[in-house]
C-alpha cells in the first residue's frame, strides 16, 4: 500500500483508521527502518509514528518502535524502544502513536525503526499467514 502523494509519511495529515483511505503505507515481510535528513540540525523535542491496529484486515501493531538521532547520519543515538501488547482475540481498529521525548537533543537525522510482526499469531483466525505494517505520519517537534 504506497499512500498517496510524494510523503504520505511526512505531509501533515493525519490517516483515518480506515486503511484504504488513501494516508496509510503498508508493508509486509520485515521490520521497516526509515531515515530522515531534517536539512540542517536542530533542536528536537517530541517525535511520533502513526501506526493502524485492525487485525481482521491482518494488520498488526509493531511489536517495537525505536526512534534515533545523529548528526552526521551515520552515528544515531537510540531515545526509546516502545513495545505494544498484542491480543489476537481483539479485532477493533485503531490508530497508536508511538512517540518519544528527545529532551531538547540536537539533530539533522532521525530514524525510526519498526519491528514487524510477519506473521499472524496463534489464536488469530488466520494464524500463520502474513501480516501487514501499516504507518502513517511522522511527526518531529
């Protein structure tokens, strides 16, 4: 699912918990790392992903999210690792974000990596098949 527009990932709006209005990237197979050049380093306060919970489409929550900052782009510094439980048996939609205070902490990268859940676990009607990732917007304050 590639979302709509060049940065569905960074353009300002906010997805519905619907994922096929047109906000949502989708992924399966693998963790998802993503890396962002700010432009110039800067102060960084509060950072977010919006990720969609609706395990009877068999997208699934990450099982962590780890948020870092550099600023060369090649040394990051880790801020946090959130870990989200997962029930199988709950099949209500919803949107988490995931977020991190970066405390003030100067950088021109961030990267943000998700651990994937590939495969649907036992107790979900589908166990054992592939899972989807679905991630929506990228906030940096």
């Amino acid at each position: 699912y590639p979302g709509s527009g060049d940065s569905p990932l960074v353009d300002g709006i906010i997805a519905s918990t619907n994922h096929h209005d047109g906000r949502w990237q989708g992924f399966t197979g693998g963790d998802v790392v993503l890396t962002m050049d700010l432009g110039a380093e800067r102060p960084l306060h509060e950072l977010s992903l919006g990720c969609l919970r609706h395990s009877a489409a068999w997208i699934l929550l990450p099982s962590a999210v780890t948020f870092a900052l550099s600023r060369d782009g090649r040394e990051f510094t880790a801020l946090s690792a959130t870990e989200e439980q997962y029930d199988p048996q709950d099949m209500t939609r919803r949107r988490v974000a995931f977020s991190a205070d970066a405390q003030g902490m100067r950088a021109r990268y961030l990267r943000v990596r998700c651990d994937a859940r590939t495969v649907l676990p036992d107790g979900h009607p589908a166990a054992g098949r592939d899972a989807w990732l679905f991630l929506d917007e990228i906030s940096v304050r």
